[in-house]
C-alpha cells in the first residue's frame, strides 16, 4: 500500500544523489500500525524502536518525551 514503490524511490532518489552499496532508504511506516489499528496504538516514552537488517545488524531508539520549555 505505498505510494511509491521502491523501484520508483530509487529512481527519484539517484536523480539528486549517489546511492552506494549499503545506502539505507527508509519508506515510512507499513499498514497496520499506529492510529489504523483498534484502538489506536501510539509511541509513548520509555518504548523502544527497534530495526533490523539480516547480516548487518541492529539499531535502538528508546523513545523519550520531549521536555516542555514551559
């Protein structure tokens, strides 16, 4: 369900900028998460991200809320 595909992305994406091997392209978010879902399902702080790519690795992200400026 994507707007583009990724043949089209790297496409538009090659007309400005090298892409290398290994050069990571993100796409945004799959259907089914987040607001879509029954009741919603949001990002809150103390959850962690967690992405991975087979043979490369793992990457983190604790999610942590912004400190007002109040």
């Amino acid at each position: 369900n994507m707007i583009f595909d990724v043949p089209e992305l790297i496409r538009f994406l090659s007309e400005g900028t090298t892409l290398l091997p290994g050069t990571v392209i993100m796409t945004g978010t799959p259907p089914g998460v987040g607001f879509a879902r029954k009741p919603p399902v949001f990002l809150k702080h103390g959850d962690e991200v967690v992405i991975e790519i087979e043979g490369i690795g793992r990457l983190r992200n604790p999610v942590i809320e912004e400190k007002s400026s109040k």
